[in-house]
C-alpha cells in the first residue's frame, strides 16, 4: 500500500513502479477512520523546500499506521536539502519509525527557477532510481539516504531566505489573465480545493494552497500565471507518462 502526493503526476509515476495498491492521500485527508494495515506502506511524495507538503504532514499525524515495514519515497529535481534526514524527523515526530527513506532526482516544475522545457530534456535516469528502490523494498533493506553538512547548509540557507511562514508563504501568487476559458480544470487538480467556479471564472481562495502549482501547469490555456516573475511563462509541465485524467482523479477533492 502507497499513500502518494502529486501536482504534476512525478510522485504518481515514481509510486506507480512501486506498488499496486495507491491511494492518494487528498482523497482520504478527510476520512473518520484513518488507520490502515499492511504488510508494508510507502507513502510518496514530492519535496517543497527541502520538506513533504503541509497536507502530508498533516496526513501523517493523524494516520495510525499498522505494518512492520513503513518507507517513505521523496521526489525532488535541484537540490534535496538533506529531505531524507527531515522526513526522518517528520516520521519520528509523528510516532513512525521508518525502515526506509530514500530520494529520487526527477525534473524540478517550480517555475519561478526553472524552464520546463529544459527539464524535459534532461536526462534523470529517473527508471533506474527507481529500479533500485523498488529492489530495495521488495528486500526490505533498512537504509535511510545519507545527508551531508552541505545539504543542511542547503536548507538553512532557504529557511533563512523563506521567512514567511509555509501557510502563508501562497497566498495570493496566481493571477487569471483573459485567456481563461472557464474549462475548470484548475478546481479539479488542486488537492487543497483552492479554486471555485464563480460566473463561469475561477476565483482563487488559497487559504489551504500548498505551492503544488498544480492549477498553473494543468492550465490548457496557460491563462494561470504566477504574480512572481517565471523563468519560461510559456512553458508548463506534466509527467510524461501520467495523464491529467490521473491528476485529477488523485486531487479532485470528494464532497
């Protein structure tokens, strides 16, 4: 069993390889009962700022997990900040003692530093790290990926550029020029339901955004565009081989 987080379909692909049995973590936040037993849960799931998303954490305090091997996979595509070492602490926190923690190099779709269309073009070797995590786990190797006084350095060094607090850090970053063709694909891959309909255009309310920017690169018309200035506006990002049919089945939030 798999507990996944995706935007753009990086996660979903990495937990595809992994298991059968998914179960995305937007779908279930809101569930009464959140205890879950298998013989072994992985939960995967994208890196913002070096941490899992807020909705992850707050999943994994809630959650009671049943199982005698519990692993946790983090996608990232610069630099991890030593993501490994606090997702242990995450996991700890939460009463959780993880087997496994492991780190996967994919393409980075943060658009205020990237162009997506060179991190398409690159060359990851993403099948191959996952290749080796999978044969770790289908062995159960206890292993937690190594991290380095550089990549603690890495992240207090975003820590203290970041000073707004991660609730509020985005808020108000989004802007719908008059490309908008009120398709609502926006209100259907955000796992937080920050967008809504209203008079045929949708309003953002992102008291709960986690800085996915699922909305922004789902946009068929790319009329979502950050208030902040992008490296490539002309460019948006999806994982190759996930479809938004699959993003919005996992972030389509239910009732």
């Amino acid at each position: 069993m798999i507990f996944y987080f995706t935007a753009t379909g990086n996660s979903l692909y990495v937990a595809k390889q992994l298991d059968n049995h998914l179960v995305s973590i937007p779908q279930v936040m809101d569930n009464s009962d959140l205890t879950f037993r298998d013989d072994r849960i992985g939960v995967v799931c994208p890196v913002f700022g070096h941490e899992a998303p807020l909705m992850v954490q707050e999943f994994l305090h809630k959650a009671v997990f049943e199982t005698d091997y519990f692993y946790m996979i983090l996608t990232y595509g610069n630099r991890h900040g030593g993501a490994a070492e606090l997702a242990q602490k995450l996991l700890e926190s939460c009463g959780i003692q993880p087997a496994y923690i492991n780190i996967v190099l994919m393409a980075d779709n943060f658009l205020p530093a990237f162009d997506m269309d060179e991190q398409k073009e690159l060359n990851k070797h993403v099948d191959e790290q996952i290749a080796a995590i999978r044969a770790d786990i289908e062995s159960r190797r206890h292993w937690i990926s190594p991290v380095t006084d550089a990549d603690r350095a890495a992240h207090q060094e975003f820590l203290a550029r970041s000073t707004t607090p991660p609730a509020e850090r985005w808020k108000d970053i989004y802007n719908v020029t008059d490309a908008c063709i009120g398709c609502g694909i926006c209100t259907k891959v955000c796992p937080a339901g920050c967008w809504a309909l209203k008079n045929g255009k949708p309003v953002y309310e992102g008291t709960m955004c986690q800085g996915c920017m699922a909305c922004i690169h789902a946009c068929p018309q790319k009329a979502i565009q950050l208030r902040m200035p992008e490296k490539n506006p002309k460019a948006r990002y999806r994982n190759e081989h996930i479809t938004l049919a699959e993003i919005i089945q996992a972030n389509q939030r239910i009732g």
